[in-house]
C-alpha cells in the first residue's frame, strides 16, 4: 500500500524552481517547499542573497538546493535554453515552476511613463516568465505531474490609476497563463494556474505603499498555504484558475 504522505513530506522527490527566491514572497516559498522535502532550485539576480536562503535550507534539514544566478531584465532565449540544459543534466525532470520574481516600476500616471522602465518591467515580469516557461516545458513533460504558478496581482486584474507597467504585465501574465492552460488542457500533465499572493509585507509593498504600517499585512510566511496547495498532488485537478493567497483555506 503506497504510504499516505504527511504534512511535512507533501513534495518528497519533487525539484522545484521558484524565481526570485531571494527575498519576499518567493524567499519564503523556497523555503516552504524545502521544508516538505522538495530540492528547490533558487533562481534570483544576486547570488550573495541566494546563498543565504541557501544556507537557511541546509540548516533547516532541507535537501541541498541549486543556486541560479540570472538578472531576467537582461536573460536571453539563449540564457533560458541553457538553464533548460544544465536542469536537465542535473535533475532530468522538473516537477514544479514558481514564476514569482517581479518589480513595481514606476507608480506614475501613464502619461508622465518613463518607456525605459515600461520596457524594463515588461521584460522581468512579463517577458521573462514566458521564456523561461517555453524553455523549461519539455522537462516539466518529463515530471508525472508537474504544476506551473504564475504570478499575478490585484491590479492584474483590474487597471487601476499610476500602476502603470507593473498592471499591464500583471493582466498579460493571466493572459499567459491562461493561453498556456488552454493549450496544455487534455494533451500533458501539466497544470497551470495563477496566485495573486495580496497585500503581503515584502519590500515592493513597502514601495508601493510608503505610509502604510507594514504590519497591518500579512507576512510572506502567513501567505504560503496556496503556494503549498497549487505545487503539491493535492491540487491534481485545479488548472487553468487564477486564485487569491490571502485568506485561503483548503
Ligand atoms: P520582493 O521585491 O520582496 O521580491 C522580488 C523578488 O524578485 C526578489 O527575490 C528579487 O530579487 C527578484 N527579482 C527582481 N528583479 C529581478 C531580476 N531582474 N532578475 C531576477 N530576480 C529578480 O517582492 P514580493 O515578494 O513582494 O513579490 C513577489 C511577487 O508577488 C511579484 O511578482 C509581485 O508582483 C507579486 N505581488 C506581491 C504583492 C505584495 O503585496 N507583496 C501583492 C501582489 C503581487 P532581489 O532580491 O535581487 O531584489
């Protein structure tokens, strides 16, 4: 009889890459998803902050994770079929995707834009997580089950005045996502879906809202049990929905 998988083993066996594991919300996922057996594969800009997830996993007892170093405002295609070798390589399979990383840009009214920042935002937070996912689904193929999760956000689902670039790359990532789930519906494994994880105490809430008291807010820790659901078998059905973080209860 296959043994029932507990709280603390929900992703034994599974390799996961979370995307701006650095800090914030994706920080803590890496660390969530390590804590339940995953071997998490950080991918963020600054290597130094990397090693210190790093380090926080091996002292937790996770299993040892991958570091990746890649600035997404500047990743080329050749750059993501590279990071699709070298997975393959070491791992041979990808069972989960979290495509977390993201920046504000600007919170300006449209009319006063700096279109370097426009294409700035548009490259980490849009651009980037369709290459990356295009370039790594032949080995989220590989995986019995493999779960992708973009991530999207209040204003990407409805505009809202000076949020600029950072609302029309979050609206094309539900677009993303669901063009992605439409095509891979009844033809793979994999499922697709979209966290909007709401107002959550990182630093880009931070410099979004400036007057706000931080801790009226929820820690990126506090948010985690959707990031838990969507990546693990208990979510085998779900795909092709855009859910909310906060407040979430299975
Ligand atoms: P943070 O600013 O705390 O963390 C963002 C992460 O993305 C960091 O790890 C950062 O790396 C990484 N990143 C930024 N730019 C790049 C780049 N060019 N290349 C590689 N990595 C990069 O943000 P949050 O944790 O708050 O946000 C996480 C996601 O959640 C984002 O997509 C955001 O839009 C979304 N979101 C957040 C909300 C909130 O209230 N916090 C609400 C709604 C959506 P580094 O450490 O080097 O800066």
């Amino acid at each position: 009889m296959p043994s029932k998988k507990t709280a603390s083993n929900l992703l034994e066996n599974r390799t996961i890459l979370v995307t701006g594991a650095s800090d914030g919300i994706g920080r803590a996922a890496a660390k969530c998803y390590a804590a339940q057996g995953a071997t998490v594969i950080l991918l963020g800009r600054s290597a130094e902050k990397l090693e210190s997830v790093y380090d926080e996993i091996i002292n937790n007892g996770g299993a040892t994770p991958a570091i990746v170093a890649l600035d997404l405002s500047t990743a080329t295609p050749e750059d993501y079929s590279a990071l699709a070798e070298t997975l393959e390589g070491e791992f041979g399979q990808l069972d989960g995707l979290l495509l977390n990383a993201g920046i504000l840009g600007e919170r300006k009214p449209l009319a006063q834009y700096s279109a370097t920042v426009w294409q700035q935002v548009m490259q980490v937070n849009l651009t980037a997580p369709f290459l990356m996912t295009k370039a790594l689904m032949p080995l989220l193929e590989q995986a019995a089950n493999a779960s992708v999760i973009f991530t999207s956000s209040g204003v990407g689902r409805k505009g809202k005045a000076y949020w600029g670039a950072y609302s029309a790359s979050k609206f094309g990532i539900e677009g993303i996502a669901q063009i992605w789930a439409d095509e891979l519906a009844n033809v793979s494994n994999i499922r697709v879906n979209v966290i909007n994880p709401g107002a959550t105490r990182t630093n880009m809430r931070a410099s979004a809202y400036p007057a706000e008291n931080p801790d009226q807010n929820p820690t990126p820790e506090e948010v985690m049990a959707l990031y838990l659901y969507l990546m693990s078998d208990e979510s085998l059905s779900v795909h092709g929905q855009s859910m909310d973080a906060n407040h979430f209860e299975r």
